[in-house]
C-alpha cells in the first residue's frame, strides 16, 4: 500500500469515529504541552495504537492520543504527543500524522514544540511566533518517489509560515496578554543535546531556538498545501549560554510552569484562525 492510500486509511478510521466533527485546524502539541487537548469541549479521544498507520512510542504511558473536539465552538484535532526521528522512525513516518490532519480538512495546522533558546535575549518560558525554519537535521519527510495526488515533487517553502497567520498569532497574544517573541526555528537530529560550539554556529547562522522536531510535519504540511502556524515554547538556555548542563527534567518543568500562559494563546487563536478560514492568505 502506497502512502496515499496509507493517508486515506487512517483518515477513513478517524471519520468513522470523530462523531460528525470536521475540523478546519489542527494543532500538533510538544514536549509538555499536551494538557491543552484535556480542556477540549465536546471531546473524541483516539489513542494512536488503534489508528492504522499511525507511529507511537514504544514507551508505554507515552504512547499518544489524536483528540477531536471544540474551542469556543470551533471544531479543532489536537496531535497529544508526536514522534521523532531520532527514535528510530523514517522521517516520512514522523510526518504521516500530520499528513493525516491535512487530509482529514484542515486549511491551517499548528505545530509547537519545547526548544532552546540561542538568541541571547530569550528567557526560559517565553513564546517564540515561528517566522522561518532552518531544516539541519540532515534529512526531510519528502525523500523518495513523490505522489502527485499529495503534493508536487518540488513544494516551495518560500511562505512556510505565512505572515497572516504570524500576525494572527500576535494579536491573540495582545489580546490575552501573553508576551510573544518571534524567530527562526532550527532542527538537528538530537537526540544528544547540541555543544555550546554548536550553540555558536547556529547564531551565527541566523536561529533563534533549536529543536528535534517540528520541521518535518511543516514540509509534509507545506507539500499538501496547508498553511502552517508555529509556536515554540523556550524551555531552557541553549548549551553553553547559562552555564549549566541541559536536562531533559528543565525542558518538561519549564513547559509545564507556561501551561497556562499556553493554554490562554490557543483559546484565542484557534477558534480566531477556524473562522478566518483559508481565504485569508
Ligand atoms: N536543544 C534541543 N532540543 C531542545 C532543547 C535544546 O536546548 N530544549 C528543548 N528541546
């Protein structure tokens, strides 16, 4: 079976029990950030084990879960939990879930992620609006024979992360009074934390936050013609910067004391982006 036919599967299983809704966002939730999808109106929990196709974690508890339901009365699918490429899965397998999303109906997906921060005026539990990515994990989502039916052998990347949605993203921080920061999101391959070297060049290269995550799901996104709204939540001070070592323990605390902080920007955003729609490019 082919990745399109794959892709039609398991949005034919989600339909078959999303109870009627239709979601026109979507939202891939982070490293500790998965909470937001406990507060969903009107809630449809599918864990990822009994979606055909769809990878999960081996780790048991941490397995994940797509959840269907209502912010502010907009239908919306929450990703709790996604997985990475460092974990032994292809990088086409990462991006298959959110390819689901696109192809459930989505016209906007939202990605998150805990990342650090390599921009000297970051703190641990800002917000950084994703404007741009720096894909230098060495491999991309796309790689193989491309199917036409999902996108074109070439997607420009040009708008990855399209203005409209950026500015959205800042008047629904005004609006609920969340500071936002805004930069250039970098991906390595991980899982080792970077070298405070590695901390340099990336600054010197223009990012502003690094991950292990992300970009792969934005390129799938991106190739199917969805737009893409990102949000990093910076977690800790990159390698080097504050002079102590990087554990993942500061990553999950610092994503869980923002939470709420988080949880207030979405609430504004999503219903917003659900009822600007497509058109608003
Ligand atoms: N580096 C890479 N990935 C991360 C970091 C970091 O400092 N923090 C959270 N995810």
């Amino acid at each position: 079976m082919g990745l399109y036919e794959q892709v039609q599967e398991t949005v034919g299983a989600i339909r078959a029990r999303a109870g009627g809704l239709s979601p026109k966002v979507g939202i891939i939730l982070g490293s500790g950030l998965g909470g937001f999808a406990d507060g969903l109106e009107d809630k449809v929990v599918l864990p990822y084990v009994d979606l055909p196709h769809f990878p999960h974690s081996s780790v048991p508890g941490h397995a994940g879960r797509l959840v269907l339901g209502r912010v502010r009365g907009e239908p919306i699918v929450a990703m709790q939990g996604r997985v990475h490429a460092y974990e032994g899965y292809t990088p086409a397998q990462v991006a298959f879930p959110a390819r689901v999303l696109c192809a459930l109906g989505i016209h906007t997906l939202v990605v998150t992620n805990a990342a650090g921060g390599v921009n000297l005026d970051f703190r641990p539990g800002d917000l950084m609006v994703i404007t741009d990515h720096l894909n230098l994990s060495g491999y991309n989502p796309l790689t193989g024979p491309n199917d036409d039916r999902l996108g074109p052998r070439f997607p420009d990347m040009t708008t990855a992360y399209p203005v409209v949605l950026q500015s959205q993203l800042r008047e629904s921080g005004r609006r609920m009074g969340v500071e936002l920061k805004q930069g250039v999101y970098a991906i390595l391959a991980g899982p080792a934390y970077e070298t405070p070297a590695e901390i340099r060049m990336l600054r010197h290269l223009g990012a502003d936050a690094v991950g292990m995550s992300t970009v792969p799901e934005v390129i799938a996104a991106n190739h199917m013609g969805v737009r893409v709204a990102g949000v990093s939540c910076i977690t800790n001070l990159a390698a080097g910067i504050g002079g102590k070592p990087l554990t993942h323990e500061e990553v999950a605390e610092t994503a869980h004391r923002v939470k709420d902080l988080f949880t207030r920007l979405l609430e504004d955003f999503l219903p917003t982006v659900a009822r600007a729609g497509a058109s608003n490019t």
